[in-house]
C-alpha cells in the first residue's frame, strides 16, 4: 500500500496527539524573502552549441509578470561571438508561452530539432525550424513521451526515445501512478524511434520487450550504440547492458555485460569502437564512474582511466579519435579534461568551483568544427545564480544575463577537507547570512542523496531546504563521505555492504573539523538530508545524541522490508552483495529500526506520498517507532508528491517546516 494519505497529513507527538489537514507553518517576513529567492533564479534547461561553433541554443524556464515560475520553457538562439542578441525559436508565435525544448542542432548547423507542445498542451511532438527564427516545422502527431532528440550524421533523419501511450514522464522521481486491483509490475517501454527530418512521420525500431535509455548514431549513420534493459525501465537501468542496433530496426545485439552500471555510450569517430561511464551509480542520470572503452564487435572492455581521483560524469571524442573529452566531479567542483586512447593519459583542461549543471542532456556541449575546444555550458555557484557561458575551454564568457541583479539571501561558503580511515574529505561549508565571527551559531549537517552524488557549490533552488537554513542564522555543513563523487571509484564503491559504518564516521568527523575553524556551538547541532540523506538522519540519531534536532526527509527506516516496497529495487544488490531474501543480516546491520530504542533526539519526518524510490511506509516506520517509544516527531506525508517534490506550496511549505523545526530547538 504505497499511499497512506490522501491530503497533505501532519500527525506530531509532544503535547498530545494531533490530526490535522496541511496548514502551512507559519513564518517570518525574513523567511519569506528567503523563500522568494530560493525561487527566483531563472533555471537553464540544456545548452547546445551548434557543430561550426557559431551560434549557441539554449532553454530556460519562463517565469509569469511576477516572476514566478510558470512551468513552462522557451528556447533562445544567439551567436557565440560579441554582440549577437538572443532571439526566441518556438513552435508557436515566439510570444506564447509552452513548454519547449530538448534542442539538437543538424550537422550541417543549419537547423535545430526541439520538442514542443504548441499544438497540444501537455503532450510534446518535434519541430524543426532555423536558427534564425520563422515558422518551425511539426514532424510528428504522436501520443506519448518523447525525448532526446539526435540527428543522423547525413542530417536527413531524426532519432528520439519514445514511451507510446506514456501516463507520466519516464523515471523513477516522478510521481508513481496509483494502483488498485490485480497489481502487477508496471512495464512501459521506451523505444527508439526515427523520424524522416523533412517529411516528418515517426517508426520505431527497437523491440517492443527492450527500454532504451540512451543512444548515439554510429559515424556511418547505419547503427545505434545504446543501452539498454528488458522489462521495467525504472528499475532495470541498473542491470541495463550496450547493444548494437541497426538504423533499418531488428534484433539487438549485447556488445557489452558490465558488472555495474553505465551510461553516455559514444562511437569512435571510425566506428571500431564504443566508450562509456560505468562505475557504481546508485540512481539514474547521476553519473559517476571510471571511462571505458568495448570493441563495436564486443569483448572485453578497457578501462581508461584506472585509479582516477575524479568522477567522470560526461564523454565525447575528439574529432581524430585519439582522445576522449570528459567532464569530471572532483574534490567538490567540476572541471574538464582529455585522456589519451592509447596511451591513457589523461589532460586537465579547466576547473572551476562552480557547478557545471544542465536538467537535461550533456553538462557541456562542445563544437564539433574548428579546435574542437569551443564549448557552452550552464555555471552557477553559492554566490552566483546561474548563467550560460561559452567560449574556448579556459576562457568562457558569459552569455546570458537573465539573473543579473539576483543576490544570495544566505552566507558565504567555504570548501572543508579532513581525513578518516586514510581516506581525503571534501565538504562545503555555508555560513550563516550577516555572519559575526564574535558569535557562535547552530549549525545543521544536511547529507546529500545519492549515495553516488556529490554536493557542490550551486545556487540553492526550491529544492533547497537544508541550504535554505543559512539564510535563518545556522551554519549548514553539507559533507561529501565516501560513497560520494569526486574522489575516484574507489572512494565511490568504498560504502558497499557499510551502509552507516564508515560513512557516517566520515561525516563526524568533518563536523569535528568544522569545529576547529568555525565559531559553532557544539551543544546546537542538527541533522538532516533526503533520501539517502534522509536514511543518514533517521540512522545518526540511533548513533549518537550530539544533535539537538533531525529532519529525516524520503528516508530508510528499515533496509529488510524497504527491499519489497520500493519500485527500484535492483539498485540494491551491488551496494548489499546480494538480495534481502539471501543475506537478511546484511540488510539489518545498516537499518535504523533495528537500533531504534537508542533514539532520543526530537525528529520531524517528511515524504511524499507516491514516493517509489523511498516510499512513504518507510518513514511511517520510523515515525510510529519513535511515537511508540515516546520520541518527539512529527509526520508530514505531501499528496502526490514523488521523490522530488514539484509543487510550489508544497516546496515552500517544507522550507518553512524544516526551519520551524530547527528554531525550536536549536535556538
């Protein structure tokens, strides 16, 4: 039974018991104008900078006369050079709002693919226009999901991934659809489709029993490389292997069994051969890994970059073929470098402490013409909200202005390194707004989800609510433990069957760092996180009683019986070793509920209710557990939420609590 509630749902324990209906909290003036922030910078969607380096695309969301986000989404053309002004491509009459996006542009640069639902609001089909604007063609009249737009080398065909009568968008954050009857397992594949780029009409190719997830045209625009799962797309990404398939459609062909997961599969520039990701990832779409090189034939594949102190997140090839361009997480920021093929070494190019960070498709888009080093991409940090930039690698200029004039409504940030069990640590730092070093502040330590993720220096968004707490006077340390990016595989795969252990000794220890260079009160500590994040908080309070307070969000109460709700339990076994119905103790070890009697800290818990990745039964689990014993808590379950909110109440509302929370005890 995966929704508990019907209605935004607050059930608290202290005073008494309490059933109420979802009255937001209520907050001060600064926590508005703290809110209002967190909501209004202008988000970049993708970039993608045409093959002759000559103009850049790019999609930012719209906001309506208020500046509140509408939902909807424009594309923007300008020329990669001084003085060229953006000018708007649409599929309706460039003053229209929709929702429009995933841009490809032709090899020739002379047109752009994007998905747009100017034709039907809701459902997204693909046009075609110029860079310079004008009427955009419509190429098909589907009724689905589509995504991810690339055209063929010859540019006379277009491919897309394609869900037929699709009732959600793909992935497990969305919301999952409510089930009642005969439940069975819930299987919508996602197909490859291609469509003529002038004539327009869609056919899909791949077998109706595979879900491609990604895909890239062979040089000679006769084959796919993709990857690729039978049954549950949602859940099978992480047992998903490379195929081969031809353009004319058939049979798949498995080139490559990897051990763990992969993604981004790319040809080489003569076909022989195809380079990918693989490394162990713990969710979909957060990349992380070592890169790897399989014959287009199949056999074994070649590491590349052995021993790496980076997680590559991104690959291309150069245009000879003779090196491979990544993008890479690294001690806490971003960056990008080459690595020879042949000879394994590998080239910085750039670093930077920002964020490199699109919504969809590649972090960074690079000409395909020219040096091949001219690139776009979207930077944003704790002091600077996001932009697009271009320019060659090392050089980037700033492109767009949209946020100019926008300041942080929260402190200053700082990057914190330790050491533990032999292991480097990285972790940032925020301080509290208007910071006095005279004054010792609360500090909340928010753990990052994943576990395969990385905190870097980003704008804080909606999302934000850990983040959110420097604007209200905390300190707030956001620590990258082992399992975290950005120091190697090694230091990825480092939690595997140590869920708990190791991790969060790490994490103890960078607070025990930040009390050596900050003015913080050891006695007003606080702990919170989601989703991985949210299992670190509910299992830290069995640990220890150095928090004052917890906020456990989307989190794991309970690995054994975690293992047979959640829709994506294929994620578990290379973390764990094997299943739950194989080794039960394994499981147990790393679960809160089995030290449960230890808890005594105050602890708010928060979910949404059609959360598949951490369904809400997990965190009623530890709620009822701590009511039980007599722990304070209280319960906020938020309709038809997933695993990552979307509603701005909603979104709001959270802020608000979490800071409540922490006020109340911390303060």
């Amino acid at each position: 039974m995966r929704r508990f509630f019907r209605t935004l749902l607050i059930v608290s324990l202290g005073a008494g018991p309490v059933l109420a209906q979802g009255k937001p909290a209520q907050s001060k003036a600064p926590a508005n104008n703290l809110i209002d922030t967190l909501f209004a910078a202008k988000r970049f969607e993708q970039t993608a900078i045409a093959p002759d380096g000559q103009h850049l695309a790019w999609v930012e969301d719209l906001a309506d006369k208020n500046g509140k986000p509408t939902g909807n989404s424009a594309i923007y053309v300008a020329a990669t050079g001084p003085g060229g002004s953006p000018r708007r491509i649409s599929a309706g009459n460039g003053t229209t709002a929709f929702s429009e996006g995933s841009v490809a542009w032709s090899p020739d640069s002379s047109k752009l693919a994007f998905l747009s639902d100017a034709g039907k609001a809701g459902g997204q089909q693909l046009y075609v226009a110029g860079p310079g604007g004008g009427p955009a063609k419509k190429l098909t009249d589907v009724k689905g999901f589509l995504s991810a737009p690339g055209w063929s080398p010859d540019g006379r065909t277009i491919a897309l991934l394609f869900i037929e009568n699709a009732e959600r968008m793909a992935g497990p954050l969305a919301a999952e659809t409510v089930q009642t009857g005969v439940i069975k397992e819930a299987v919508t594949e996602q197909r490859l489709a291609l469509v003529d780029a002038s004539g327009g009409g869609l056919r899909q190719i791949s077998p109706a029993d595979m879900y491609i997830y990604e895909y890239d045209w062979s040089p000679d625009g006769k084959r796919f490389a993709v990857t690729a799962a039978h049954g549950n797309g949602d859940n099978n990404w992480y047992i998903a292997q490379i195929y081969t398939l031809d353009a004319a459609g058939g049979k798949m062909v498995s080139i490559h069994k990897p051990p763990l997961q992969i993604a981004n599969p790319a040809w080489s520039p003569d076909g022989r051969s195809v380079a990918f990701i693989g490394g162990l990832m713990s969710d979909e779409g957060s990349t992380g890994g070592d890169i790897f090189l399989v014959s287009a034939d199949g056999g074994e594949a070649k590491n590349l970059t052995p021993g790496i102190q980076a997680s590559p997140n991104w690959l291309t090839w150069s245009r000879d073929g003779r090196q491979i361009v990544f993008s890479e997480e690294i001690d806490g920021a971003g960056g990008l470098a080459t690595v020879d093929v042949a000879g394994l070494k590998i080239e910085p190019l750039w670093h930077t402490d920002d964020q490199i960070t699109v919504a969809e498709g590649p972090p960074v888009s690079l000409a395909r013409s020219g040096d091949g080093r001219t690139a776009a991409m979207v930077l944003e940090s704790f002091s600077h909200p996001p932009e697009v930039w271009a320019g060659p690698i090392g050089s980037l200029q700033p492109i767009t202005s949209r946020n100019a004039g926008l300041k942080p409504a929260w402190g200053g940030a700082k990057s914190i390194h330790w050491q533990n069990d032999g292991f480097r640590l990285q972790g940032w730092l925020l301080y509290p707004l208007n910071f006095d070093p005279a004054k010792k502040y609360p500090m909340v330590v928010q753990v990052h989800g994943g576990p395969s993720s990385m905190v870097h220096s980003s704008w804080p968004g909606p999302q934000s609510f850990g983040v959110a707490l420097s604007g209200a006077g905390y300190f707030v340390f956001m620590p990258n433990p082992r399992g975290s990016y950005g120091e190697g595989e090694a230091f990825t795969a480092a939690n595997v069957k140590d869920f708990g252990y190791g991790d969060w000794r790490d994490i103890m220890t960078g607070v025990d760092q930040v009390l050596k260079e900050a003015p913080v009160d050891e006695h007003r500590l606080g702990l919170t996180g989601w989703s991985y994040g949210g299992y670190m908080t509910m299992w830290g309070v069995t640990r220890t009683q150095r928090f004052a307070a917890a906020v456990a969000g989307a989190g794991l109460a309970n690995f054994q019986s975690y293992y047979g709700e959640n829709q994506i339990d294929q994620w578990m076994i290379p973390f764990f070793g094997a299943s739950v119905y194989d080794d039960p103790a394994v499981y147990a070890k790393s679960s809160p509920i089995t030290f449960i009697k230890n808890v005594k800290t105050p602890t708010l818990v928060l979910v949404g209710d059609s959360d598949g990745e951490c369904p809400t039964p997990q965190s009623y689990e530890f709620w009822h557990a701590l009511k039980t014993l007599g722990v304070t808590t209280e319960f906020v379950v938020y309709e038809h939420e997933g695993h990552r909110f979307v509603k701005p109440e909603h979104l709001r509302d959270r802020v608000e609590r979490v800071r409540e929370w922490f006020d109340q005890y911390l303060k």
